[in-house]
C-alpha cells in the first residue's frame, strides 16, 4: 500500500520516547511504499489543528539525535480523544493528505485512540494502517514484558536515591530522614524500582511505600524508629500514589488546577506529608526531594538497553505496517532464559487500550516496605548499560526539528 | 614535625567533598613525617566524641574509591563549635592522639574552628598545624575564585533544567510552566549555574529568580506572560533564597524544625510558592520540582575539572602543611588568561570565615531575571568534563569506609 505516513508521540514525556520516533521515522525513510514521512506536532491534537510537518524536511543528524534526546520532540499532548466528531475529523485530516500509515507512541490512551481511528477508516472503507508504540515510564502496559521509558526512569531515580542517600547517611545527625518522592499515579513500579539502589542493608532507600500497599501509618513509624535505631538514618521512597486505608491518596493536592485534562486528581505532597509525619510523630528531622519531570527526562543517564528497545519498537511498528498488520501494538517479549534477552511481538489495540499491568503482589515483601529478589531479577536487565549524549560545552546537546508545517488542505 | 594528622569534613556534603578528602589521604599517606592517618567520624564532633577511626587500614582501592563517590564518606556535621569548653577537648583529644595536623574540608564555620584550635595550641605551646580545604556548593567562599563542589553542583543542576525544560516543551499545552527550585540559602550562585543551559531562546531556563533580587511579583508575572505569548511555555528557577522587597523569604517553612542547628530559618516552599502564584496570577497550570540534596551529590554526573580540583586542594593542604603552613586555607586561582587554568593559592583561615563573596550585582541582567555573559564566562570552565563513577549491575558502586575506630584514650 502506498502512501503517506504519520507518526505522533502523545502522554507523558520519557528520557528514551525520542529513540521510539527515530526507529519509525528512519525505518519509514527506508520503505519505497511510504511516499511522506509527517509528524503530527503535540500528538493528536496536531492532527486535529492540522498542524503537521514534513520529516523529510529535517537533517538525518537532527533525526539520529532523536536517540540522545529526552522528552517529546515531535510535541506531546494529553488530550482525550472522545467524541464521534473528533475521530471523523482525524480520519478527513488523514484523507485530505493521503496517510495511509499511523504510528502512535503512547501508553493505553494513545492505544485507543489509535484502534478507533483504524476501526472509523475500516468502516469508510479508507485503506489505512494504525500501528502502537508502547511508551510510558509507568510500565503499566498489558501484553508486554516491560514498557520502553520504564528502564531508564528507574535507573535514574535510583541512581538519585543513592546519592542523596550517601547525603543522609553522611549528615544524620542533624538530616536524619530523607524522603524521596517518586512518580506512579496507580502502580508502584517506579517507586519500587528505586529498590535496585540497595544492595545491603547500609544503602539507601530503607522504605519503599508503594500505592499497592495501604499506608498504615504506626507500621511505618516502627519501620522507620527501626533503621533509627540501627543505623541511625531512614532513607524513604513515597510513591506519589501511596494510599490510605481509606482509598485516598495520602496527601491531595487542592486548588484550580487539582485535576488533570483526564480528570485525574493532580498528586503532588506525598513527601511533605510523610516528611511532616516523621518529624511529628517520630520526632527527628526530615528532608524531602520531588524529582517530578526531572525523573522521566534523564537521557544524560539513560539506560542503553531500554533507549535500544524504544528504538526496536519504533523500526518494528513500520515493519509490520508496511507488510499489512494494522490494530496492534508492539510488545516485548523477554526470553525466559539467561542472560536477557527480548524479542518483539504484537498485541491488539483495543486489548491493550482496556488492560493495566498491576505490580505483582507477590513482589511485596511481607511487611509491605520493600520488594523482593524476584523483582530485582525483573528490573535489573532493564538499567544496564548508558546512553551517552552528545556534550557540548559540558552540557549535553539535544535536537530541535525545524518543523516545516504543511500549509492548509 | 613529625606526628599523626587527622582529616574531617563538615557541611553539606558535595559530589566532590571526597575527592578532597583522597587528595589529604593520598598525600598524607605520601610523608614519612605524618606518622597516622586518621578521620574524624562525622565533622568535629567526632573528635569531641573521640570517635576517630584509622584510615591507614583501609584499602587503596576503598580510598581511590573516594574519587567516585558523592557525599562526605568520612561523615559530616552541622555543630557550630562555640564554647571554650569545646575547643579544649578539642585540643585535648589532639595531644592525646598526638595528632600535629589537621585538615578541615568544609565552608566558613569549618574555616573558623580549624582556626580556633589552631590559636589554642599555640597558647598552649602545642605544636600544630591546622589548614582548611574548602568545600561548599554555595560558592560563597571569600580569597578563592570559586569553591569546589560547585562547578558539579551547577553542571548536574543545569542538566536537569535542560532536561525538564524538554519535557515542558513537549508537554505545554497541559503543562505550561515549571517551577525548579534550586539550593543557595544566600546567593544566587547556585540557580545562576543553571543559565548554561539556556543557549538560545527556546531553551530553559526562562526565568531565574535569585536572593539578590528582591521579588518584583508584577514584573515577574509580566516576564512570565511574555514567554507565554511567544514560546507559549515557562520554565523558572528559583532559588530558596528568594526574598520579597521587605527581606522576607518568599516562603519560610513553618513547624517544629524551621530552623537548623546554627538557628537558619530552614527553607523549602519557594517552587510551591512561585507554582501556585503563577496558578493564580497568570491562570496556567504548573509544575514544580525540588531536588533538594539530589542536586549536590550528582557524582555520575559531576564536573571533572570540578572534582580534580577538590582533589588539587586537598594534596595542596598537605604539602602546605608538611612544608610547615599553617592557620590557611587552600584557594582556587584562575589564571587571567585563556584557555581556562587554575592554581592553587592561600589564604588566612579568619579572613576567610569572616568573609563572604557575593553573586556581582553587574552579572544580574537590567530586567533581574536573568544573568550576564560575564557569568557565562566564568562558569563554564568549571564544569567541563565529566566523572566516569564505577559501575556494577547498571548503577554506580560507591566506597565506604570500614572504619577501624581507636580505642579510648
């Protein structure tokens, strides 16, 4: 099938999201029955303002730079695409410029969207193929192993925690508890992979509470006095998930802007809350960090396996389109034998789109505060090896595409 | 002279405080007139508590280890020595240990106690030698052009700006501003640090709000809506030392612990505070991060011509001393020309506790919000290069000390 086609990167920005748009974009370049490779500028919404560019515009360095570049640069967005009205404008913008191809990196909204735009042009009887680029440092995609973003997010972060780790343990006579906060609306699989940092009982982080595990607050009080008692310090992770038994997030945010574009309650004060509760009821000082957008972004420190997967799935979703698979996602599949080893394989749109990859239960220790060996055998793979960025000056260098827009239909 | 030395370190600890501390270590290990080679647990206070411990029994490998590993490993402190009381044990615990050097790795306060004890022994005819390494991120250092600690603090800071600003880029539409809180309780060295990130006007930081600007809340949200009319994004950096006009800080920190040790108003909440005003003022939702101690202690992202430096000092304090220095500390000197050098100089350990160098009013932009080429030019040299930490399994592996503590007296 000949045609144009357009990829959109939409959610959450990861350090590792740019390597999944290069895999597309310079697997698409390579395929004569793909005429025009567009970019959709801040993911759907490009679509429906019209605003998109030509990638065959922009210079190979600047599209090879997509690989040690964080965030979106094509633009992200999180705008919800519902209405009938909507999807029929996607499909007249898609018609209107010949794109037969669409490439959505996302997480399970970007899915869904995806499968509906599919389904619409099946039913106009508009030949057209949407493929799914798994993405999002949540890893709470179903039908893959892992999700691309999810492996550097959590070496970043648990690189952080050990280092402000040896900060606590270096000036615990007066700093004497740290809390890090770390990002997981619904799933503790990020906050959980800061475990990796701890490889005896000295190293930090101490406490890991995780939104799966209700917050029981005089269990955690003796937890903590514990680590007082013994070596004096208490590094805690909070997710910023984490939970009373109640339901409710242990800290809410108020205010104008307390829920999302989604209509998600805005999180944010999980560590002020836990720093305050040490401080009142346990009686020590305590400190607290927010990384937030900091954690998702690190490609200074990304992992190489995880940008080499991102950028695997990219390549793969236009391999499989342009040879006629439509309505699926690209997973990854691990080995089930030593040492690592992932491959890829497919899932469909709409069953990813409905699906969430809980945090298994079974990787909690007893107690509630920290995680087990099986899930350091899960999570280790995915941090190894570094990315190394471009530098410039002592600073790393990233891409900016120049954007040249399409003018009107 | 022959006799023992005994290094410690106090203060925040930095990424590259252990360097300093391997550059004594090393050199002391060098002169057959130090006999022992001993640490202080934890700042002065281990000499108080007779906590020292024998370094001469760890492994060269544990103490290159130093090299690349964040924090103080010698363990650091916050107690202001003040009493006369204080400083005889002091000195008393010295003679008892035979103990002739004394290297203090740390700021002001440190500066002023090793000047103390030294005073001390030479009224009491001791024959001793006290000498300061500096060490502080605040590059607030009087007689030194700037301090070590800091070039990594800004090089790692200022990554984290251009890496968060990417995803505010990526993401405005949602996420229109983010507030990125930056250490510095006085100057705005720290938040001015992260300017080198910004190499056009597209990139982050927009905004840097600095101690040495009182806070101009309609100019401010001026400058912010004018970003949002042309680039339709804002990224700021604020330092916790921003002050409105009437030399209040812009958020102080309420409860039981609002002030440290040495009586500091303890701050945090100035991100909070700019996030909420911009939520409420120019009604756009933002985002705010505080990264907190994460900042200082970025050893798989530091400076190495930072971290070289920091050891410079501390092999020169050692030198210095054996040559029969004393009552100094160690400064940085750059050579007037370029390319960029450093030497090593020295200055009176009181005039430098009772100095301070403030952040050049002439480097602060006419509009207050921004900082010169002049700051441009003499903070990129510092943080060229960057330190390769040793890695195991996908994460750093940092050093610690066995500490072999001496028995009492």
């Amino acid at each position: 099938m000949k045609g144009n086609c357009i990829v959109a990167q939409s959610g959450g920005p990861t350090a590792v999201i740019n390597a999944s748009a290069c895999g597309v974009i310079q697997e698409a370049l390579a395929h004569s029955e793909i005429t025009g490779v567009y970019a959709a500028h801040n993911g759907i919404l490009g679509v429906l303002n019209g605003e998109i560019f030509d990638l065959r515009q922009e210079s190979r360095k600047t599209i090879e730079g997509l690989k040690t570049s964080p965030s979106a640069a094509l633009g992200s967005c999180r705008y919800k695409v519902k209405s009938d009205a909507d999807y029929a404008k996607i499909l007249d913008v898609f018609t209107a410029h010949d794109i037969r191809y669409f490439f959505y990196i996302g997480g399970n909204d970007s899915m869904d969207t995806a499968d509906k735009v599919a389904r619409l042009a099946a039913q106009r009887g508009y030949e057209f193929r949407a493929m799914g680029v798994p993405k999002t440092i949540d890893n709470d995609l179903a039908f893959t192993d892992h999700c691309p973003g999810y492996g550097s997010v959590i070496k970043y972060l648990a690189t952080m925690v050990m280092e402000a780790g040896r900060d606590t343990e270096a000036i615990y006579t007066t700093d004497t508890v740290n809390v890090i906060e770390a990002m997981g609306r619904n799933a503790g699989w990020i906050a959980a992979g800061t475990a990796l940092a701890r490889r005896n009982n000295e190293d930090a982080p101490h406490v890991i509470l995780l939104p799966e595990v209700p917050f029981d607050k005089e269990a955690f009080k003796a937890k903590v006095r514990s680590y007082l008692d013994t070596i004096h310090r208490c590094v805690i992770v909070v997710s910023e998930g984490t939970k009373n038994p109640d339901g409710a997030y242990i800290s809410e945010q108020k205010g104008d802007f307390a829920r999302d574009a989604f209509g998600h309650t805005q999180l944010g004060g999980a560590a002020q809350y836990i720093k305050s509760l040490v401080e009142t009821e346990v009686k020590v000082k305590a400190r607290f960090a927010i990384p937030s957008t900091i954690q998702r972004n690190g490609i200074h420190w990304a992992s190489l396996t995880d940008s080499r997967e991102a950028y695997l799935v990219g390549r793969q979703a236009v391999i499989h389109a342009v040879k006629g698979v439509s309505g699926k996602m690209v997973t990854l599949e691990r080995s089930p034998h030593r040492p690592y080893r992932c491959a890829t394989g497919l899932a469909d749109l709409a069953q990813v789109a409905n699906g969430e990859k809980y945090f298994p239960k079974e990787w909690i220790t007893p107690d509630g505060f920290f995680v087990t060996r099986d899930f350091f055998d899960y999570a280790l793979p995915l941090i190894q090896g570094e990315v190394k960025p471009v530098m410039k000056e002592g600073l790393p260098e990233f891409m900016r595409f120049e954007k040249h827009f399409l003018q009107g239909e």
